[in-house]
C-alpha cells in the first residue's frame, strides 16, 4: 500500500498518455491484439488494496462482463488519498457560483479528502452500509461532488438523480433502486430561477417508503417545510462527526453507482457501472481525449445529474489528479458571455461543452465572447449529440480562435466513457465527425441483416465488438432487458442505437439514433415515457411522439394527440398536456409542438410508422417513401393539413 502511493501523478501522466500519432496507432493495436496486457498494464498505474488474478471475462450471451477479477480497491484512495503527499494544496475543484458576484471556491485536495471523509461520516451516523442505495438530488454545489464521493468512500451506491426532473421521475427513481437515504438541498440556484427542490422532493416522498432520511443541504435560504422524523440539516450533521474515514475496500466488480438513462419503453433504466473498470476507463479516457498536463484548468460544463458530469467532472479527473472546475450556472446568465466570462476568470485551458449550447450561444452578438480574454484556452471539446457544420466552425473561429483541437467525443451512459472522439492535437479532428476509436474500443458497422460491413466507407449501425473496462455490467434489478437492449439485435455485438457513417480514413461520424430515443438539447429522451404521460390526461386517447430537427435544440419534439370525441381542441389542452409533462418527467422532456389529430399512421400490425410521423414533423412530407403498408393511409391527409396548419 505504501509502495503503491508512491505512483504520483507525474508517473501516470508518462506511462498513461498518448503523445503522437505513431503511439496511438501502437496503443490500439496492441489493444487489439492482445487486450489483457493492454489493460494489465492501465491498472497497474492505480492504487489497489489487492491485485487482480484475471484481467477479463465475459459471455454477453448472458449477458455478463467482469473486469480485473478479485481486484479490491476504493476509487475515491485513487481520486483523494494518492494525492495528498504529491499535491495535497493543489485545487482539486474550483466552484464557480451561479451569481458571478459571489465567491468561487477552490478547494484544495487535501481539503476535499476531509470533507468526503467528513460526509462518509455522517452517512455511516445515520446507518447507511455498504451496498445501500443513496439517491442524490442536488444543485450543482461543491457538497454534490462531496456526496457523490462520500458514498463511494463507504461503499453506497450513489443514484443521482438530475435536478431539473420533476417529483414523479424522482420517485420512480427512488423506488426503482429501493434507496434508503436522500441528499437534497432547500433549492438550487440557475440563472434567474430557484428551483424548490426541497419541496419537489417532499412530494416525490410521500410515495417512496424505503427512505429512511433526507439529508438537506442548505443552498437557497428559502423556506421550506420539515418532517422531524425523517429530515436532517447538512451542516448539523457535519457538526457530529470527525474527518478521518477509512475507505470501504470494495471488489473491483462491486457497484459504484446507479445512473438512469431514458430508454424506449415507459421505465427509465438504471444503468450499473462498477467500481474497477469504471474507474481505469474514466482516467485513462480523460488524460488522454484531453491531454491533460499538470497545472492545467480542465472544465466540464456538464451537470453531475448526467454521465458526462459523474466521469468528466468527478471520477476521471480527480482520479488523474487535475483540476475540475464545476459551475453552478447557466451559459446564459447574468448573460450569454458567462461561459466566456468564466474561462477567462480561472484561465481555463480545456472546454468541454455540448453543441446545444454552442448553437444557442451562436446566436447571439459576438461581443459576448470577444469580450473576454480567452488565450488560456488549448483544446475544446463537445459532447451529447451530432454536432453540425455550422456550430463546429463558429467554436473553432470565435472560442478556439482556430488553433485549439476540437475533440467531439461520441458515448453514452452505458459505456461510461468516451468511445470514440480524436485525441486532442495528437489525432486529427474533422468538422462533424467523433474521428477514432479510442485504444480498446473497437467499433464495427452492420448492414440491415447484422453482417459487418467490411468496405471502410460505408454507413451502417453502429456496434461494439469487444468489451471494455467501463461498460455498464446491467440494468439495475433487469438483467433481461439489459440483454434486450443492447446484446439481443445483434447477438454478440454491444449495440448502442445509433447509426453511423465511416469515411476512407476509419474516421466515424455518428448520424443520429436508429430507436425511438430523440436527443433533445444533448438530453437522452425516449418517446414512450413521454407518450406515457400525455395519454395520462383526461381528455386524451392516445399520442405519438417524435423529434424534428431544431436550430438550437438540436431536436425538439413533435406530439400528435388524439383526444376523445366532443373535446374541445384548445390551446389550454395543449398548455395542460406539455404541463402534465412536465409535471411528469421534467421541463426537458415538454413536447414543442402538439397537433390534434383524427388517427396515427399504422401497420396492419398496429404499429405506429413512426418514420411517416418524423417526415411531416419536420417538414419532408413531399418524400414519404412506401405508405403501402399502412391499415389507414387516409389519415396522412389529415396529418398533412394540421401541420400546415400549426
Ligand atoms: O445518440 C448518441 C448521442 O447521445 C447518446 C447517449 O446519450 P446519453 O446516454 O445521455 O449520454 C450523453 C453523454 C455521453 C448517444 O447514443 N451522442 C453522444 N455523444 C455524441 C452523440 N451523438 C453524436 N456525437 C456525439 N459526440
């Protein structure tokens, strides 16, 4: 254990990062050929309690995959504890508040290891053990980060939940993993809004009875009611215990964290990453998508709510000992050249954003970013969704000034990690194209039937051959849907549901989901829940959703709705129905549109052709392809007309 601490940062950045063409080519191949050395050789630059006896097994007809097999570890003696003799008074977190006129903090790792020790604390004080699941519903302050890692440092399950969605999801949430304790906070600051969450989490639990306590972290001040028997304050419970908290020695396969992801059925799945791979695969990914160098300011505009934010904010730096920063804000407040503002101001070196928020800022005078300084600036980066021609240059010009390497970096909550994306300035990046696999990735393209597509220009669905350390092992408590999911389309391939295109050189471009999950604003949603939610209206029979193309969004939605005979089609019910959305997913998920409709376009079958539904949703009916198939092709009239109409 000793010995072990004395792998600094310094050792990991040699022996881990990828510095020219020629070694990434080396990395891959070897990744290739012989994966359990290529790997054996990442871990060793962690800190292990007890070396693993085998490096990989898997059988994903199972479905199951297990990395670095009776290895034992603790991530957050990897994020925290290593550091402290090399760099404990380097800031590991600057915190940047939403209100600019208030303070940033920069908390030291030193510092951090004692506030996660502290919190473990009180978790393991109000009788939370290894195994159980801890939900976490908070703004994004500092303490978000703390508690992510204080549950680690015991060995709970965090389960965060993002705190824009609404009191319904949050419990399906909270019961779906059986979570024994809440993390909340009185409100959280974005821009000009305060959200209740306290009150949103009041609500979501009247109807979760596995929670025991709600641990309440003071942000807003504002008032809030309180049930004596279940609800503690944050900085009370901190006053009852010390700093000084061994880590939990946790099986390189124990779970680390719950996070759900929208699928294309009505239940959100909680995808399970565990603790060893997860780790290796975040830090490696990290240090080497960007080319993080000691002294660097990497920033993540990510919320910790989704997977970007748990291994681009939290795990991946911290684990390779950088410097995170995490902002509490929106990109648009007190104006659109805060992101601008806030570069400037901690001498960012790394941006890492999503094109949503690179298309809304476009829009708006360049004196917002010609306003600040932003020379630190060395690499940029996007994430979330295709990004398009447009937006990519108007990043490069104005925010890269044409000399910062752009990694767009194409993955999910499922792979836990970057998959495919260039290497910052080390591989060559291309406008609207993620480039290349990453070592260990090894991505494939099939046709229609399953069959790899073996011409190197080719588009095709996308999938996965091999596996890699931070692939999520499961869906929590559904196993067979995991398999359903993503192993039974295409048997012995992890298929992820988007398509892709491949030009000469291998680079890939992803085109876009080939399910009925619609990435809105970066944000992953399937259509289902959504449906779900408007047919829960009194008025309403059935509806369909679908995504079309949006400026800034990305994709908005589009939702046709029938309702029952003798309803009154009136804007009210459209507002009702996008509130009840809201009130039952999030803000996110509220459709753009609605259009009243007499009948959906089916199948024989009673399938919705939800490809005629996108085609006049976004403006295309002139090209509808084959409608033969349809039981009622008289409806598409009717289609048509309302849309022109709306
Ligand atoms: O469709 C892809 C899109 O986002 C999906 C994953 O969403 P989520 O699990 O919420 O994770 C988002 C953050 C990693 C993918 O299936 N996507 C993600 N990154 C890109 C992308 N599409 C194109 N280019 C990307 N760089």
């Amino acid at each position: 254990m000793a010995q072990a601490l004395l792998i600094t940062i310094k050792k990991l950045l040699m022996t881990l990062q990828i510095n020219s063409l020629e070694d990434y080519q080396k990395a891959y191949q070897s990744s290739v050929e012989n994966p359990s050395e290529f790997w054996d050789n990442i871990a060793e630059n962690f800190l292990w309690r007890k070396k693993w006896t085998q490096t990989l097994a898997y059988d994903w007809s199972v479905p199951e995959t297990k990395w670095f097999l009776e290895g034992k570890l603790n991530i957050t003696e990897n994020c925290l504890d290593r550091h402290l003799a090399s760099k404990g008074d380097q800031t590991a977190i600057i915190w940047e508040p939403n209100d600019p006129n208030d303070a940033a903090q920069h908390i030291t790792y030193r510092q951090l290891h004692s506030k996660v020790c502290a919190f473990a604390n009180v978790l393991k004080n109000n009788k939370v053990v290894k195994g159980d699941r801890v939900c976490i519903y908070m703004p994004m302050v500092a303490e978000l980060s703390v508690a992510v890692l204080a549950c680690a440092r015991i060995g709970a399950i965090h389960s965060v939940v993002f705190a824009g969605f609404s009191s319904r999801a949050l419990a399906a949430r909270i019961n779906d993993a059986e979570c024994k304790v809440l993390l909340t906070a009185d409100g959280g600051f974005r821009g000009d809004k305060v959200t209740p969450l306290k009150d949103i989490a009041d609500e979501a639990l009247k109807t979760c009875p596995s929670i025991k306590k709600s641990i309440v972290f003071q942000r807003t001040k504002q008032t809030i009611a309180w049930t004596s028997d279940r609800d503690l304050w944050w900085h009370e419970e901190l006053t009852k215990v010390d700093d000084s908290c061994p880590a939990e020695v946790m099986d390189s396969e124990d779970i680390l964290f719950i996070l759900y992801t929208s699928g294309s059925t009505g239940k959100p799945k909680g995808m399970v990453h565990t603790c060893g791979g997860y780790m290796l695969y975040a830090a490696y990914s990290f240090l080497n998508v960007f080319q993080y160098k000691p002294n660097d300011i990497y920033w993540c505009t990510a919320d910790i709510g989704w997977i970007t934010g748990h291994s681009y904010i939290v795990y991946g730096p911290l684990a390779t000992g950088a410097t995170t920063v995490m902002f509490e804000g929106v990109p648009s407040y007190p104006d659109y050249g805060r992101f601008w503002e806030v570069c400037e101001k901690h001498k960012v070196t790394q941006f890492y954003t999503a094109p949503t928020a690179i298309r809304a800022l476009a829009k708006h005078p360049l004196s917002f970013v010609t306003d600040h300084d932003l020379s630190s600036l060395r690499i940029l980066g996007t994430v979330g969704e295709p990004i398009n021609e447009e937006a990519w240059h108007w990043y490069d010009d104005n925010i890269g000034k044409n000399k910062c390497p752009i990694v767009d970096t194409w993955w999910q909550t499922e792979t836990g990690g970057m998959m495919i994306s260039s290497l910052a300035g080390v591989t060559q990046d291309k406008p609207t194209f993620a480039t290349l696999p990453l070592p260990g990735i090894q991505p494939v393209l099939l046709d229609a039937d399953g069959a790899e597509i073996t011409d190197i220009k080719a588009e095709g669905i996308l999938a996965i051959k091999q596996p890699w350390p931070s692939l999520a092992r499961t869906i929590y408590g559904d196993n067979e849907r995991y398999k359903n999911v993503y192993f039974s389309a295409y048997p012995n391939y992890y298929f992820p549901g988007d398509g892709a295109l491949r030009d000469a050189l291998g680079n890939y471009r992803i085109t876009g989901r080939v399910d009925d999950v619609v990435i809105v604003s970066g944000h992953n949603l399937g259509t289902a829940p959504i449906e779900n939610a408007i047919n829960e209206h009194d008025n309403i029979v059935e509806s369909a959703v679908v995504g079309f193309p949006h400026d800034i969004k990305g994709n908005a939605l589009y939702a046709y709705v029938i309702t029952y005979d003798g309803v009154i089609q009136t804007d009210e019910l459209i507002t009702e129905i996008r509130n009840l959305v809201a009130k039952t997913i999030g803000a996110i998920a509220k459709p753009d549109k609605v259009q009243f409709v007499k009948g959906l376009p089916k199948t024989r079958s009673g399938k919705i052709m939800r490809r005629i539904l996108r085609k006049i949703a976004s403006g295309n009916a002139g090209d509808l392809g084959d409608t033969s198939t349809l039981l009622n092709p008289e409806i598409i009239d009717d289609l048509q007309k309302g849309f022109d109409k709306n």
